[in-house]
C-alpha cells in the first residue's frame, strides 16, 4: 500500500441505514468471570450438550459421505425430520414449505428483503427478541410495538392498531411475535389469543412471523396449537430452530411457510443449500428418537435450574418486584417497582458481582427501564443461587443510597 493519504472517507461509502448499526449482541457476551456472575444472556447449558453422540454422528457422517463437506445439498434425511416433527403438531408441512437455514436468525433476516422496503410497517411485540427486531429495522421497517402481557401479546390492542392503519392506508408487512415462553417475558400466549391473532392476521392480509425457539423446552402442562397449526390459508411463517434443543453452534433452523414465500426466500438465500456436512450431522444425531429423548433430559435439568431461580428470587427479591413464572424456556422477567430502574440497577448489580439483561435492551422504543431479564439457562444451579441473592442486595444498595 502506498503511504499517501487518501482524501477520501471509508465511511462515505457505508449505506444510510448502517450508518445507525448497533454492534452484535453474541461478539460482546459475557458468560461469567470469576468476580461476575452473568445472568445476562440466553446461552445454552454447555453441561447438556451430548458431546460422544455428536462425535459418533461425526465420524459417521464422514465415513459414510465425504462430500458432505463439498458444495452439497441439505441433508434430505434432516428437512425429513423435521418435516415429521411439524406435522406431529398438526402443521401441514412439506417440502415445499419448509426451508433450513444457518440458524433461525438467518431466516429471520431474510424476511425483510423479502417482505419490507423502508418505510414498511413491522408490528413486533414489547418487549421482545431485539437480535430478530434489528434485522427488521436494519431493513428500514417502520417499527409499531404492540403491548404484551402475562398471556402473551395483547390481540386487543393489535386490532386497534390494525385498524387504525387501515384507516391512514397503511398495511404492515407482519407481526412478529414469540408466542411460546417468550424472550424476554418467559410468557405464553393463551388458546383464545392464538385463535384471534391468526384471524386478525387473515382478516388484514397481514403475515405474523412465529418464532417458536423455546416451544420444546416445556416444563409442564400441554402444549398449546402453534399459529401455524391454526392456519389454513398461508397468513403464518413459522420460525424454529435447533440451537435450544440441541447446541446453537451447529446453527441450525429452519422456517415452515406457504410455498410461494418458502420459495422465494430459498432464492434471498445465496449460498443455496444449508450445509450438508452440518446437516447431515444433526440429521444423524437426532435419528432413532435419540432427539426426543435429549429434549425429556433437557426438560428436567432446566426445570430445575428455573425452580432454584424462582425460589432465590422469592426468597432475595423485594416484594414489591414482580416475578413470572414461565412453564418452560431460558428466562424469568421481573417487573421492578417504581422506585428501581433496571438501568440504575446495573452497576449496583456488577458492584455486587452480578450481571442481567435490562429491560431497555428488548424493547425498540425506548420502554423497559422498569423490567429485568434473568437467564436460567447458562449457569449452574448454585451459581443462580447466589447470582439472585446478590442481585436482591444490589436492589438494597440502591433503594438505600
Ligand atoms: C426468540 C428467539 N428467536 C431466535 C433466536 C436465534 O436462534 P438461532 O440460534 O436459531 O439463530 C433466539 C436466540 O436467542 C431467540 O431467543
């Protein structure tokens, strides 16, 4: 390179709509240190991941099938599987509406090259997944956030927001929502809701983007009807992946959706195919209801770790900080009393050796500074213990400073 300056900027050459990027929440995770305990991100438990089965499915699929790491197709035994598993819940799933990709969120961040040009209406819930909603703001969607509460997000309020859109002419792209043991709130939209935001979905040609990341992490009680099970025209994009159940590294997902969005997203998709070797390895892992049985595991051990949590927090906690009780997922979401902010809380918090998700960072528009997210998923049992004793005092700290 010469040693001339150039007069010129790299950064007149970033487009508008990166010029406001905030930087990636997984490049700045903080697991634990020895002086912090973080309860701060949803990481799976790396205790649970069934390292020697995925080393036998490993070896396996490199005997049988070495160009498994060449450009190659999905593994076809893979969409089979997971095609069964849908239609087990009633979704009339088949291949042609059903894509695999790099992780949900890859998926997700298809949609709105898809689905929005800048200025579009996306409806997202508050609080929400902001890794998904910063894909769609990204895209120049015009951000509505819809109410949420202990039954999920409020179709009440969703109605009177479609039809006031209506009314100034506007039809948003999709509602975005989390219907099953939500991030962050941990809660589960109720059998009428589901019922009702699939009409209202229907009945304004708006899509609604269900992401089901956590629906197989339930820790009791039956499971409720996907939105996509509800639906029989098409209006429903359903969202899933593999990185809950079995380890988010292998970035695996996938979408069910009508064919005419599956196959346009296949073609948004450049590298084609999701790769064979990492396809195939999933594939191989799951067969023989090994996948199942790993979910049951899963099941009991992070039971567990959410009742250790909810009982440090009924002991720690003030009482006037509210607690949901999710029946399954990574999270527990405190509602804080008017006197504590989330943001205030935070350095009283790392002061005392703990750390969390402020509410401010799940919704889009600035609301949240009166809630808290808390993972259960990452740390051990007896670290949640005392992660949460420190986090009641922190809350101490600061009402008496
Ligand atoms: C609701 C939700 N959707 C999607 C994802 C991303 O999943 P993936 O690892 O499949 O990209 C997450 C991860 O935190 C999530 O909480």
């Amino acid at each position: 390179m010469s040693s001339t300056r150039s007069p010129y900027q790299l950064s007149d050459l970033f487009t508008a709509r990166t010029r406001t990027l905030i930087p990636p929440l997984f490049g700045a995770v903080t697991t634990a240190g020895p002086e912090l305990i973080s309860l701060e991100y949803g990481l799976a438990d790396p205790t649970c991941f069934p390292r020697d089965d995925l080393l036998a499915a490993t070896a396996t699929v490199l005997a049988e099938d070495i160009e498994s790491l060449n450009y190659a197709p999905t593994s076809m035994d893979l969409v089979a599987q997971i095609l069964a598993r849908l239609q087990a819940q009633g979704i009339a799933a088949e291949r042609d509406t059903l894509l695999v990709g790099y992780g949900s969120s890859q998926i997700l961040g298809l949609l709105p090259g898809l689905l929005v040009e800048p200025g579009d209406v996306v409806l997202i819930e508050g609080p929400s997944f902001l890794g998904a909603v910063h894909q769609f703001a990204t895209a120049g969607a015009r951000l509505i956030t819809i109410p949420t509460d202990a039954d999920g997000i409020d179709v009440e309020a969703l109605e009177a927001m479609l039809i006031e859109l209506q009314r100034e002419g506007i039809r948003p792209r999709f509602v975005y929502t989390i219907p099953t043991f939500h991030n962050p709130t941990g809660a589960t939209l109720s059998l009428e809701r589901r019922k009702k935001l699939v009409a209202l979905g229907a009945a304004y040609g708006v899509l609604i983007v269900e992401d089901d990341a956590y629906v197989d992490l339930r820790f009791e009680g039956a499971p409720l009807p996907s939105l996509a099970a509800l639906d029989s025209e098409g209006w429903v994009i359903r969202v899933g992946t593999f990185s809950k159940i079995l380890a988010p590294g292998l970035r695996v997902g996938w979408a069910h959706a009508h064919p005419d969005i599956r196959g346009r997203l296949a073609m948004l998709k450049a590298e084609g195919s999701t790769g064979s070797f990492l396809t195939q390895l999933v594939a191989r892992y799951c067969a023989d209801g090994r996948l199942e049985r790993h979910i049951e595991a899963l099941n009991v051990h992070y039971r567990r770790k959410r009742d250790v949590m909810l009982a440090a927090i009924d002991r720690e906690f003030p009482e006037d900080v509210q607690v949901t009780r999710p029946a399954g997922g990574f999270f527990v979401w405190c509602k804080l009393p008017p006197d504590i902010s989330a943001t205030d809380l935070l350095p009283y918090a790392e002061a005392r050796g703990v750390t969390f998700l402020p509410g401010t960072s799940c919704f889009a528009d600035g609301q949240g500074d009166d809630g808290i997210r808390l993972a259960f998923s990452y740390q051990p049992a007896e670290k949640i213990a005392t992660g949460i004793t420190l986090l009641g005092a922190a809350m101490r700290d600061l009402r008496e400073k």
